[in-house]
C-alpha cells in the first residue's frame, strides 16, 4: 500500500501519508504503525503501542469471559404414571433448576404399551409446565423422540437463584435425574427398565 489514513498515538488525524512516511513518523515516537481499517482507502494505519494494545485486548475479552453468564442445561426424567408424591418430588427439582437460571430438559420415558398412549406423557408435561409457570416458560414443547417424549423449559425473569444455588457448586451444564418411583411392577422380559435408583449425573453443556 503506497499511503494511508494516518492516526497519532492520540487518535487525531494526521492526513494521507506515504507509508514509509508513516512508518518513520510512528519509530520516531518509538511505536508501531499498524492497520486498523484495511478496506479503507487508503487504508488506515494507527501509531500506537502494540504490544501494550494486544495486552489490554486479551485482557478485555478475559474480562467479558469472567462475566459472561454461562447457560446450564439439566434433564429430569419422568414416567407416564409416576406417582403423584413421586411427581411433587421431580417438580421440586425442575423449580430449584429454574431458580439456578438452568433450563430444564424433562424427558417422558414409555415402556412397552405405554408408547401406544403418548398422550398420557403429553398432558404429564404440560400440567409440569402450568405448575411452574411462573418461573418457566415452555422453550420447546413435547416432542416425541423414539421411547420418549420431551420438553424444554426455560427460566423467565422473575427465576432467581436460590439458597440451594449458591451452596451448590455446578461444575457442568447437564445433570440427569433418573428413576420413576410409579409403582408399577417390573417391566416385562425385553423392555428397558430404569433404574428404582435415583442417579445423578452432569456433564458440561
């Protein structure tokens, strides 16, 4: 490039200069001259520090990371026919997440003839979805993937972190809530049954 805009270590406008020109006028002041609007034309050089320039950037974004608020995902999984203390219990969570500002994937898992009545795990997700209403908005509704059903709730405005997220110290983005507590009898030879166990688990989003 045979010219450039050029601008001082202030920020004022030294006019169009040639580049060797530019490049004296920036050593003589013991800086650099560098390109800050290549597709300019002319270009536009600035004389500055760069090495204290590229400092103050990575500091920055560093910054901007620091305070950047990180979306947490948590899954809980439900069965058609889970029982009603069973269910308080699940919604429990699904409140606590919210309240963390964590959206809230709730999977509906069917065995054996319960996928002929989805229904059933339709009405289960949208009565979770009225009950928290005030502190969930439906982000994606029930969708029927294979064996399950699910939903994605996230927080709205008014959720807002909660004793419980401060004393507990989430490290990933994804915990899994197992386990359906409905009472019904083991599951037939050949259909998938969950664990009586309540499992937890977390990955990073």
């Amino acid at each position: 490039m045979p010219q450039v805009r050029l601008i001082d270590e202030g920020g004022e406008q030294v006019g169009i200069k040639a580049t060797n020109e530019a490049l004296e006028y920036a050593y003589s002041k013991n800086l650099d001259l560098v390109e800050v609007a290549a597709q300019a034309s002319p270009p536009v050089a600035r004389v500055m520090d760069y090495g204290k320039y590229r400092y103050m950037e990575e500091q920055k974004a560093k910054l901007a990371r620091k305070h950047q608020s990180q979306v947490h995902v948590k899954e809980i999984k439900l069965r058609p026919k889970i029982a009603i203390q069973d269910y308080e219990t699940k919604k429990g969570h699904v409140v606590r997440f919210l309240n963390q500002r964590a959206k809230v994937k709730v999977t509906i898992m069917f065995r054996g003839r319960e996928t002929t009545h989805p229904e059933r795990g339709r009405d289960l997700l949208m009565r979770l979805a009225e009950d928290v209403k005030e502190i969930g908005l439906v982000e994606s509704p029930p969708l029927l993937d294979g064996r399950n059903m699910v939903m994605v709730i996230g927080p709205t405005k008014s959720a807002g972190a909660t004793k419980d997220a401060k004393a507990e110290d989430i490290q990933s983005s994804e915990e899994t809530l197992q386990g359906d507590g409905s009472g019904e009898d083991p599951a037939p030879p050949g259909d998938e049954e969950p664990s009586a166990r309540e499992e937890v688990s977390e990955a990073q989003a």
